[in-house]
C-alpha cells in the first residue's frame, strides 16, 4: 500500500514536472533558428528531457560568425584561451544557473530543460546561461478624473510598460542582458531608462528630471520570476534566464504619470492593459502572469 502511494507521488511529480518543462519550452523548439536559414532538428514533447532516448538527434551546429570578437561573447569551447568555470561565478561572468547544476557533456554545458533542436550558442554570447533581467513597471488604468478604470468582473485594471522589440516587432518587457560585474537589479533600472526612458521624445533636460524623480521609486523593485526564459535564441548549449522585478506605482504620480500616448507608438513604447491571455515575446506573458496574480489576489 505504502509503495503503491510512493509511486503515485512519484508519478504525479514526474507529470507536472515535464507539464513544466514543456511550458517553459516551447518557443525555442521547431522552425528556422533567429538571423540564420538554420532550421531546427524536430523534438517532439516526448523527447524534449534528456534522458528520453532519441537515437535519430542529429541537431545542427549553428553559432552566428558576427560572434567571435565581440569583448562580450565568450570564444569557442577547446580555444586555449578560454577556460570557463561552470556552474560558477567566473571572474566577472556568472555562469551560474536559476535551474541548479547543469551538466557538461563533452565540454558542452546541457540546455537545463532539454533539447531545442540546435547545438552551438546560436547568437547568444555565453555557452551556458545567458542572464538578463526584465523590470515590469505596472499603474492602475485611470480616467482623465483619476479615478481608477474597473473591468467588467469589478477588478481594477493593471497596466505595464510594454516596448516593441527591434528584432520581432513582438511586444516585450523592457529587459536586456546583465552586464559583466553588474548588479541584476542595477540592470533592470538600466534597461528601463535606456529601452523606455531615452526612446521618448523628450529634451535632455526633462529625461535628466524624470531619472531623479525615478531614483527612489526604482529601489523598492519586488522579485516576481526567477528562471529560464522561453527565447527563440536558445541552444542545446546556450540559453536565457533573467530575474524579473516589479516596480508599481500605486498612486500613478511618479513612473505612473508618464505619458506614453498613440504617438509613441512610433518609437514601441506604451502602457498596455495586462490580461492574463496576453501573448508578449519570450516568457514575459508567464512573468506578467505572476505580476497580475500578486497585484490582484
Ligand atoms: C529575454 O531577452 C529576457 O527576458 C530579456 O527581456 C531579453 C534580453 O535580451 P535582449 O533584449 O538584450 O536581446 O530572454
């Protein structure tokens, strides 16, 4: 009886472990990898984990040549020069993972959550993680009197800052990479200003105004995701991650009382209302997901 409960469990894990999986791994399987005609070796939802056998994996190698040189992309595993220590803090590089200890198979760091279809970085800078940090800025909708916009379940309705990415055109939170040495949360204020900030028209002198008004509102940031991100640039060797922080201004007076209208369109910033159904790049819908959940609930 005792071993037949045990192996309930075990099973009911395993199952929502690889639900998990599968939902933090979607994105970067299947089609034509990013900038390149590389397409990716199928893996179905079956053979994504590592140790389900797929004896026919025969993934391509791809990393992008624009790469080699670039101060921040590591050179080729087996160059003499580059000894990296993984799953560690390596100089000024982490090369540690959310996900725990990956592993190295062949002097190759493992995808933590399995295949992609694609061996080599692809047109990421590290082997291994990647870290970025991605800040949702959110406000209560309000009408022109200040009074907060109810939706039809009687719920105020949350807004966050939305840019449009370059490279997609999909709406996305405003994140980018950590710097080397960099605090993630100093990055997450970072790549506000400058994806956010600096792309409204505004004079200089307004920006430096807004940046100080922002100094003190930017330290109270609340971790809401920590983990693997779901990017169409992930390899079987290289991958994203990011810490995502919420910074809500309850009143709407400070990051709240920017006005990010119609034609900023044009530049791809905007307030947007956050539904739970909401398609955004990456996994920044599941990051806004949890954003919703804490401010509602
Ligand atoms: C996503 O890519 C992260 O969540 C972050 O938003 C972004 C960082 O990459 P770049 O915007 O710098 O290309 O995976």
């Amino acid at each position: 009886m005792i071993k037949l409960k045990v192996c309930l469990l075990t099973c009911a894990f395993m199952i929502k472990l690889s639900f998990t999986m599968l939902s933090t791994h979607f994105k970067c399987r299947g089609g034509i990898y990013p900038r390149s005609n590389v397409e990716r070796f199928p893996v179905p939802d079956e053979k994504v984990i590592w140790n389900s056998e797929y004896k026919q994996y025969q993934p391509q190698n791809y990393t992008e040549a624009s790469l080699y040189g670039k101060p921040w992309a590591d050179p080729d595993i087996g160059n003499s020069n580059f000894c990296p220590k993984w799953n560690a803090v390596d100089g000024k590089v982490s090369r540690v993972s959310y996900m725990g200890p990956y592993q190295i198979i062949n002097g190759y760091p493992q995808n933590p959550i399995g295949r992609t279809g694609i061996c080599g970085r692809g047109i990421l800078g590290r082997w291994g993680p990647n870290h970025a940090a991605d800040p949702v800025v959110t406000r209560w909708k309000r009408f022109d009197s200040g009074k907060i916009v109810i939706d039809e379940h009687n719920r105020p309705i949350l807004q966050f800052v939305a840019i449009k990415r370059g490279d997609t055109g999909e709406w996305a939170l405003p994140g980018g990479m950590v710097d080397p040495g960099e605090k993630v949360s100093a990055t997450a204020v970072r790549e506000f200003q400058e994806e956010a900030i600096n792309s409204l028209v505004m004079s200089e002198e307004e920006k430096k105004a807004w940046a100080q008004k922002f100094h003190e509102f930017f330290n109270e940031g609340e971790i809401v995701y920590k983990g693997y991100v779901d990017d169409r640039r992930n390899t079987d060797n290289a991958w994203m991650e990011t810490i995502a922080y919420n910074f809500h201004d309850d009143n709407g007076t400070i990051v709240g009382a920017l006005k990010l209208h119609a034609g900023d369109d044009a530049v791809g910033v905007r307030w947007v209302d956050a539904t739970p159904n909401i398609s955004l790049y990456a996994s920044h819908d599941v990051i806004l997901k949890e954003v919703l959940k804490k401010r509602l609930t």
